[in-house]
C-alpha cells in the first residue's frame, strides 16, 4: 500500500492509505508529544500541531468544566487529550479536552480505558481554529460521544448527539442551566481579562445560577 500526501494544512499534513497499524504506532510513539494531535479516518491520517491560540482556548474551557463541577459538586474524570479510538470503527482522534461526568463512576479507577468496551467520554472541547481536513464531530459520533463543545476563535457550539448525529443545543445537556451564549460571553471577556479574575467571575456566575434554582 502507497501511502500518498493529498493535502498540505496549515498547521499540519493529511496522509491517505495508512494502515491502522502504522496510526496505532504513531499514537503510541507521539505519546510523550502532547503538541502533535493525530486523527484517522479509515485509512486517513492527519497530523496537526495545534497553534497557541488553539492551547489558550483549550485549556480555559476546561478550566470553564472544572470549575462547574466543583460548584455542583459533581464528580468528574478528566483525561485532557486522550486518545480516543476504536479499531472496529477504524476511527480514532485526540479531543482538545475530555471528561466523563455521567458515566464517571464506570471508569474513574480504570488505569487504561478502552473503547470497545467501556462508555466514551461524556463531554469533548474541540478548539476549532486551525480546522481540520477530516470531519471530527463525524468522527465523535461514531464513538457516541454524547456533547461536544466546538470553538472557533468567535463562536461556540454545543452540540448533543440525537441518533447517529449531532444537533446543535442551546444549552448544555450536561449543565442544563448553563446556555451557549453565556459561554460565550465568557470567551470574549478572557480577551480584556486575566485568567484569574475571569475564573473568579465565572465562578460567581455560577453561584448565581444554583441559587435560583
């Protein structure tokens, strides 16, 4: 089999006809890369290093999640980039960032999580700058990830899987008093404001929310 570049990204490379074996190598011999994400699609690789941008958003949505939880008081396994893969499906992909919420109690002692068997992450933060050549959210539905969380730069989209695809929500089926729009705002306030204090308003925020309910 010929392995064959059909395309130059931005930030990255898209390789077609590789073999799930030579991807399962490369996610294995990246590991201690955290810079460089992989996706594959049947036979298609990419290789992206996410841009600074990318990691900024990336990790104050997380921080976004975390602070939820604590507020709640919910419990939360986080596994940041992850691998997320299933070689029945021939599908695999790192997500910016990954949580288990619903099914947290199913996985948080497991030392090695495996897809096949055990449920997928419940929410996913895909940081959407630098887009990518290959449908990811195709990609998460396949591995019924229930509520995927998209960033562009500007605009947020939540989206929850209904069947086989995803719709777009307003709020969020995890967090369902927290709405795309004050997520965003959130977003857009980290422009003018430190992290610190931005946390401190969300926080804040979310105070608000539980008090009223």
């Amino acid at each position: 089999m010929t392995t064959t570049l059909i395309q130059n990204p931005t930030s990255g490379v898209l390789l077609k006809n590789i073999s799930w074996q030579t991807y399962e190598f490369l996610v294995q011999d990246l590991a201690e890369q955290p810079g460089i994400r992989l996706t594959y699609d049947r036979g298609t690789l990419e290789i992206m290093t996410p841009l600074d941008p990318h990691k900024k958003y990336k990790k104050i949505l997380g921080r976004f999640v975390e602070t939820l939880s604590e507020e709640l008081d919910t419990d939360i396994y986080s596994l940041g980039s992850r691998t997320c893969k299933r070689e029945d499906l021939e599908r695999g992909l790192e997500p910016d960032q990954c949580y288990y919420i619903q099914n947290e109690d199913l996985v948080w002692n497991k030392e090695q999580i495996d897809l096949n068997t055990d449920p997928p992450p419940d929410l996913v933060i895909e940081i959407d700058i630098a887009s990518s050549s290959i449908n990811r959210l195709a990609l998460y539905a396949s591995l019924s990830v229930a509520e995927v969380w998209r960033y562009d730069g500007t605009r947020l989209i939540i989206y929850q899987l209904q069947g086989n695809e995803y719709a777009e929500c307003n709020y969020s089926p995890t967090f369902p008093f927290l709405p795309q729009a004050e997520i965003e705002r959130f977003l857009e306030l980290r422009k003018t404001t430190k992290e610190k204090a931005l946390l401190r308003l969300f926080r804040e925020w979310i105070r608000s929310q539980i008090e009223v309910q």
